[in-house]
C-alpha cells in the first residue's frame, strides 16, 4: 500500500498510522513525501505556496510533478514486492491519487480519505482552500461566478471529449481542468473505497 498525504506536514504525522497499520497485517506500507513538503519543502516557504495559489499554471505543473512522483513509487514497489499495489490518498493526497489509478492500471484498488473533485466546489466552498479565495480576490484572476460558469456545463461539454486519461499539458481550455480529479474520474477502473 502507498500512502500520499494531504497539503501541509501536520499531515504526514497522521497518514504514517496506514502504512504501519496495514504492515501489522502482512502488507507492505510506504509513505510517499509529496512534492514542496517536509524535507521537500524549500527553506522559508510552506507547502501551501505551492499549491493554493492563484496562478492555475504553476499548480498544474505541482500536479503533475506529485502524479508523477506516485506513478514513479508505484513502478518501484511493483518491481520490488510481489503482489497487487494499493493506494490510499487523504485529501489533497487523495486529488493526486485519483489522477495516479486513472494513468496506472499498476494501482490495483484506491480508496480516497476525505477528498473530492471538482474545483469550483474545492476553491470556493471548502474551509481549507480560503487562502486560494483571497489570492484570487486580490489579484483578480477568478471569482466565484466566473469559476461557477467554467465549472458548469463548459467543464462536463469537455469532460465528455476526453477519450483517455493522458491529457495534453495546456490542452484543456482552462488549465486547471487538466488537474481536477473529475477529469481522470471516469478513467479509474480498479475498486475504490471513499
């Protein structure tokens, strides 16, 4: 099982119990450090500079850095243990994982702890996300009505074209489409538990 924990490093703390849990069972467990957190994490920044900000650019190229990370985990447990390979994301972590099962058919199952899709419902109704709201208010690259209306029938027109999970980078008409887990959704095929 590979665990990826949610934004920030009070995190990682909590997740650790997975991996060590389901090693008590006979499983093998590993933790994976996302991107810009803990020892990743460059001197004098935090990890949610990275990944709640206003520029939709910079966040998918983050995205596709920690998908990439998981996909790269996943290869080396499968060549170094026997057996089927789970993933297990807890909010952020589990955005990530959802991406991850949709481009790898090595991720055997998938269960998503406290985690969602849709980016609209992520930035402006979640109480995790206001530092988001307040960049955007600020500088003014989106606002909830504008978010609202992307997010709406444009989102599911777009959504219904995808004939596979491997987008395009900048492909999409709003870039971040192409790292919402509703994009990959109906491309998970294994079991998922949420």
């Amino acid at each position: 099982m590979l665990c990826v924990h949610g934004i920030g490093n009070r995190c990682l703390k909590h997740i650790e119990w997975f991996p060590k849990y389901f090693a008590k069972m006979g499983y093998n467990g590993a933790l994976m450090t996302l991107p810009y957190h803990a020892e990743r994490l460059p001197d004098g920044k935090t990890p949610y500079q990275f990944y709640l900000e206003s520029d939709r650019y910079n966040v998918l190229a983050r995205f596709e850095n920690a998908v990439t990370d998981v996909r790269i985990c996943v290869k080396y447990l499968k060549d170094r243990y026997s057996g089927p390979i789970y993933l297990l994301g807890f909010s952020m972590g589990g955005l990530i994982a959802v991406i991850s099962a949709a481009l790898s058919q090595d991720i055997k199952a998938l269960s998503a702890i406290v985690s969602g899709a849709n980016f609209y419902y992520i930035t402006w109704k979640s109480i995790a996300t206001k530092i988001l709201r307040v960049q955007y208010e600020k500088d003014g690259n989106c606002n909830k009505a504008i978010c609202e209306k992307c997010h709406g029938e444009k989102y599911h027109d777009y959504i219904n074209t995808l004939l596979s999970p491997e987008i395009e980078v900048n492909s999409a008409p709003m870039a971040c489409y192409e790292f919402d887990p509703l994009s990959y959704a109906k491309f998970v095929k294994q079991p998922v538990l949420m």
